[in-house]
C-alpha cells in the first residue's frame, strides 16, 4: 500500500491581479488571465516576479509560485458562481497549468536580497538577448513549459511501432454546483458544507442553498518544475463567435465573483481567501 507525505504546504491562494476586469472587458475570451500567488511581503497580489527588476531578468517576467520538483501538487479550483441581482450567473472556463525552471543565480540573487527563494534545477545560463528597446539587454535563460498529456493512438497495422501524440492539456470544470439539495440535520433543518463564500442574504429565491453547497474541485498532480502557474480562458473562448470577455453581464460575471472586484452591487466585496488553493509537498 503506498504511503502520501502529509507533509503540505499553508495554501497559496491565487488570484488576477487587482482590477483585472478594467484591462480585459471586451477583449477577446482567448486572452488568458493570469493567476498570481500573494506577495509574503506586502500581502498583495503582485503579476510580475519578484526578480524582474534586476539585471538579468525580464522586466516582464510573470510571478509564480515556487514549488518542489517531483512533489505532489493539489490544486482548488472554484467554480464560477455568482450572483446579479435575482439571477445566478455561471460559465465555465478552461484551466492552463504551467511550469517553469529557474536557475541557481535567481536562487542566490533572491537569498541576498532578502527576497522569498525558491527551489531550482537549472545552471546559470545565458540567453538570447532582448534587443526589443533598441538596446542589446543581456538575460538569463528561463524556460518555461505546459502541462502535456500522452494521447495513445490506435494500434498501426503492419508496423512494430506505434505513435503517441503529446498535447497541450487543460482542464475544464463542468459544473454540478448548482444542485439545491443539502443534507437535513436531527431538528430537520439544513446542515450547510462551508461558510463565508457568499452572503445568503444576497441569493435569489429558490438559491438558498449555493453559499452552503461545496464549491471547489480538487485536482492532483506532480511538480514538473521549480515553479507553478495557472491560466483561465472562457470554455467557449475558441469557438466561432464567441463573446469577448464581459465581466458586467452574464457571460462572466461569475468570474468576476469568484477572483475579482464583484460587479453586482448585491454582493459583497471579495474576500482575500476566494481563489484557487495551492498546496505543494515534499519532493520524493
């Protein structure tokens, strides 16, 4: 029988940036929306790596999260659930994982800075150089890479091997949140499953239940880098004729509630612990 280290991190919880709905309103849905952990320091949710104000360092470069090679990784992930007015407002969206490899003087750099480090697997080496300002800038190399999954093919017929086809890979939550029924307790009344995720008071008729239902869906993997981050596109962002982003109305108004500022005025503001939850483990 195999044995799981308990040994997990407090959760991170990740979030857009503030505001986010401001930059991306009308913007076409493939556009994906970045996660960001909160800053150890300031407490804020910061988009750009810490390290992306030194020499050496895009000053671009994406916040993620630090993470054990080879661990487990769970993630939360809500669903998009929220409320305007006396309707409940729900899409759903496509989740992107992805990995990143940072190298020892990223390590050193953030030690004598004071910075958070963080774990790395990589030497110290040299990358091209962004000559996008007009000057020559000289950067470390930092991959980054996607989740992928093998897509076995049909067995060929008349050949000794057989193609397997790696493919990005995202997931999609398809929602079952909206089930009404909570369990009865002995003076038959409601017992509720979670607390402080929406304001009952704010649910329209025959919605009683959603504050007090499970709203997160775990999700299991294996740490395939030093660092981890998440993205989100709408479910529908490439189809034909898909709606551009659109926090104020129905298409992601719950998206709005569950990561952002909350467009409708009934809801309350969101708070700091709505998000997806990270916890890393050990490394084997």
């Amino acid at each position: 029988m195999g044995m799981v280290d308990a040994q997990f991190t407090v959760a991170h919880v990740l979030k857009p940036f503030p505001d986010f709905e401001d930059v991306y309103q009308g913007e076409s849905p493939d556009i994906p929306i970045m996660f960001h952990p909160e800053d150890p320091f300031t407490r804020q949710i910061e988009p750009l790596d810490p390290q992306s104000e030194d020499t050496g360092y895009d000053d671009q470069l994406l916040r993620y999260v630090g993470v054990p090679m080879g661990s487990r990784v769970l993630v939360w992930i809500p669903h998009a659930l929220g409320v305007d007015g006396n309707t409940v407002v729900q899409s759903n969206y496509r989740y992107y994982f992805f990995w990143r490899i940072r190298n020892l003087a990223a390590m050193r750099a953030a030690a004598l800075s004071g910075r958070e480090t963080k774990p790395y697997h990589s030497r110290t080496y040299p990358g091209r150089q962004d000559n996008s300002s007009g000057a020559a800038v000289d950067q470390f190399l930092i991959p980054a890479a996607t989740r992928s999954v093998v897509i076995g093919q049909a067995e060929p017929a008349g050949s000794l091997e057989q193609n397997n086809n790696l493919r990005r890979e995202n997931i999609v939550l398809v929602d079952t949140s909206l089930q009404k029924v909570l369990p009865y307790l002995p003076d038959g009344t409601n017992g509720h499953h979670q607390q402080g995720v929406l304001d009952p008071n704010a649910m329209p008729v025959g919605s009683e239940a959603l504050p007090f239902i499970p709203r997160w869906i775990p999700f299991w993997m294996d740490a395939e880098g030093d660092e981890f981050a998440m993205a989100a596109v709408r479910a529908d962002a490439f189809d034909q004729g898909a709606d551009n982003w659109n926090f104020d109305a129905a298409d992601d108004a719950g998206f709005s509630s569950v990561y952002g500022r909350n467009q409708s005025a009934t809801v309350q503001e969101n708070p700091a612990g709505m998000g997806i939850y990270v916890f890393t483990g050990t490394a084997p």
